[in-house]
C-alpha cells in the first residue's frame, strides 16, 4: 500500500527507528503538537512491550486519508505467546509495573481507536488509530494544487 | 564559559530527585547538541522513568527549567537562542508525555466514578417511581398521572430534553403526555404535534439514526422555531402478554447522544410503566 512503512523490531535501536517512522508521518499527514509525540510515545510503549515481553515483532504504519479527516495507522503485531487476559493487559498492562497506566492501557489512552487481537499461542496484534480534522480551506488548496 | 542560571541539583532535594535532574540535564544537553530522535528518545525514558519512581509532574518541570537554566549560555556548541527554545520544548514535551499517559488515566477513572454515581441515583429515583406510581393508582385520573410521571421519570434519569409517553391505541384519552424544560414554547409545540407514528413499531431500545430522525417531518403548527433534533431513543411499552400499548420517546437538542446506560434505564423504566399501566386498566374495569 502507498506510503506503507515496515518496522521489524527486535532491539531498542529498533524502537527509535519506529518512533521516528511514526512522528515523520504523523507530520506529513499535518498532525500538530502534541500529538505526533503522543503517536510517537503510543509506538513507543507497544514496541517497549515487543521487545521486552516477546523477543521480536513488526510494526506497520500507514497514512489514512478520508474526505473529513486523515488519520494515522498503526498495527504492531507478534508471534509470541498471546495475552491470555487481554481485558486485564488493557487495564494493568503486561510488565511486572502494571497498574501504572503505562503499556498497553497507556497507548490506548493517547490514541482514538485502539483494538487488541490475542489468543494464547498465536500471538498479539495491535491495531490503533489517531484522527485529525481535514478543514474545507485544506480540501480546497489541495484540489487547487491537483489542478495546478 | 560559566554556567549560569539554576543549580536544582545542588538546592537539597532527595537522593531520587537529584539524580532525576543530573540525568536529565545530561539527556537535554545530549538533545541539544545532536537534536535526533535517538537523543529525543532519551526524554520519553526520563519521563517514563519519573512516573515509575513516582516523581510528580512538578518535579519533571524543576529538572527542565534546571537543564535548560544550566545549558543557556554554556558552551555547548548551540548559539542560536531561538533553536534552543524550540528544541527545549519538543524534549520537554516528550518527557510529559508519559504524565499524560497517566493523566488519562485519571480522567477515565473519574469519569467511572461519576457513572456510578449516576447509576445509583438512577436506582433511587426509580424507587421513587415505583412509590409515586402506587399513590397515582389510587388517584382520579390516575392514567394521566401515571403516563405524565413516567415522561417526568425518564427524562430525569436520561438528561434528555423531552420526552414523550404515546399510548398505543389512538382513541386512547390522554393522547400523549410530555415532558420538557417548563415554559419552552419550541419543546411544547414538538411535544404536541410531532406525529410519532413516523418513527414506526420498534421491538426493542432503539436509536433513530442520523438520516432517521432527518426524515422525520412535523407538521406546519411546530415548524416554525422548531428544535433541531440530533438523538431519538424510543423504547415500546409492552404488556406482559407481550400486547404493544405505547412507546417511550425521549429527543434531544443537544449533542450528547444516548448512550447503552441511557438504552438500559429506558428500557427499566418502560417495564416497569407497563406493569404500571396495566394495573391502571385493571383496576379502572373493575370500577
């Protein structure tokens, strides 16, 4: 898909790679501060979590362009032993410091949808999205600019 | 060049504390002299860090007015004094960021709190109800007291702005009793001539959609001045042996839609005026 963006993550090196990848997008699509940090931060916690509690993971990012609105897309996704609570993982996290608010509950809170797809033994998959407003005055300069 | 500016370090905080702030000062020079994510990277940890060590978001702000106090004027290969505000704000921002995380947190268990809150009102105030009807039954009239009670009660319990109680059968006496914010000419015209029969027989809770209640029309007498519908919850009112005798309307105005709870209190509610009711016809054929 265009403007699709790949993260393997298996290292912290890794997690800086899919900060970056997620803040850059976020400003290209004209996301403001301060959320390409919070979408940068989201990203972070999730590949926290890969990196720590799985070993290794995949971190997929896509630009979503609706006529009202764009919006950002991020699927993190492993192979690892599944949540077998996800309810609880949602509410306390998954590290032995749950019950901070960080981790999994702490991304859903910066992010507008956030869904959690686990089985024990078939793996984790995250998906979140983050929404921006496209005002009339930004749909019309970018016909304009089409015509142009 | 001389340091100038804050020394926090040095200003006796604890042990915790200090090292927070000689950290940061080190990650914020680091971001300062190389701005990447990898050194911005670093704040997100310090910030992380804090909460975990359960620093409060003052803390975080001392130890940044204290990095950045320290860094003006030091000789750290930076001279522009717009860049370095700039930078300093995208670190410090980072370094919140994890505040936020729990922040939000906070509001969700708060707003949990004030539905529960709600949830047990609504519980009073349905025994009240149940009260209130019981004297009703005992009252001349008693049908109109009852439907106007049950258009009062959902109202109350849902917020909504109106709300009207239709019995099903049209040669019914009263018509319909309403509900709305006294002495509102616009929501007493709507109550009056809105025709409900439009909406149709639901079999359950139901929310009209957006092109739902746009295609509603009122007649010309409640046009003028009329309230711009934006939610419609209807609920039927169903005897026990499963008889239709009338709905539940409520209808707002305002942007708060109905919500799941708003569904279940209706639905409550309805059950229980439809017992009410039955006990009314009852006993009005037996006298």
């Amino acid at each position: 898909m265009e403007g699709e963006l790949r993260v393997s993550v298996r290292t912290d090196a890794d997690l800086v790679t899919a900060r970056a990848e997620g803040r850059a997008l976020a400003q290209r699509l004209g996301f403001r501060p301060p959320d390409p940090t919070l979408i940068a931060t989201a990203i972070s916690e999730l590949a926290r979590n890969l990196v720590m509690h799985v070993g290794h993971g995949e971190i997929i990012m896509r630009p979503l362009i609706e006529d009202r609105r764009y919006g950002v897309l991020v699927i993190v996704r492993d192979e690892g032993q599944g949540i077998a609570d996800v309810d609880a993982a949602l509410r306390l996290g998954r590290g032995s410091r749950g019950g901070l608010g960080l981790g999994l509950p702490g991304a859903r809170r910066l992010m507008d949808e956030f869904d959690v797809h686990s089985r024990p033994g078939e793996g984790t998959t995250v998906t979140m999205r983050k929404w921006r407003k496209r005002d009339d005055l930004e749909r019309l300069r970018e016909k304009r600019e089409r015509r142009a | 060049m001389p340091e100038r500016g804050g020394s926090g370090v040095d200003r006796g905080f604890p042990a915790g504390a200090k090292r927070f702030h000689a950290a940061y000062l080190a990650s914020f020079r680091d971001y300062i002299r190389e701005p990447c994510e990898a050194t911005l990277r670093n704040a997100y940890e310090l910030g992380r860090e804090a909460v975990e060590d359960g620093l409060s978001v003052l803390d975080l702000a001392v130890a940044h007015h204290d990095g950045l106090a320290r860094t003006i004027g030091a000789d750290i290969g930076l001279n522009d004094d717009e860049a370095l505000i700039h930078a300093a704000g995208d670190f410090f921002l980072e370094g919140l960021s994890s505040f936020e995380m729990i922040q939000r947190g906070f509001r969700e268990e708060r707003d949990a709190a004030a539905l529960e809150r709600r949830h047990a009102e609504m519980g009073r105030q349905l025994s009240h109800f149940l009260a209130d009807a019981s004297l009703a039954l005992g009252a001349s009239g008693s049908k109109d007291e009852m439907l106007r009670l049950v258009a009062e009660q959902a109202r109350e319990l849902t917020q909504a702005d109106c709300c009207l109680v239709v019995p099903e059968a049209p040669d019914e006496v009263p018509l319909r009793a309403a509900s709305h914010p006294d002495g509102d000419l616009r929501w007493a015209a709507f109550a009056r001539w809105v025709d409900v029969s439009q909406v149709g027989s639901v079999l359950g809770p139901t929310r009209l959609t957006e092109d739902q209640i746009q295609a509603l029309r009122l007649p010309r007498e409640a046009e003028q001045n009329a309230p711009l519908v934006r939610g419609w919850l209807v609920s039927p009112l169903t005897a026990l042996d499963g008889r239709m005798i009338g709905s539940i309307h409520l209808v707002n105005e305002s942007d708060r839609q109905f919500t799941p709870v708003d569904e279940a209190v209706l639905v409550h509610l309805a059950q229980m005026s439809a017992a009410a009711l039955e006990r009314v016809r009852f006993y009005s054929s037996r006298t």
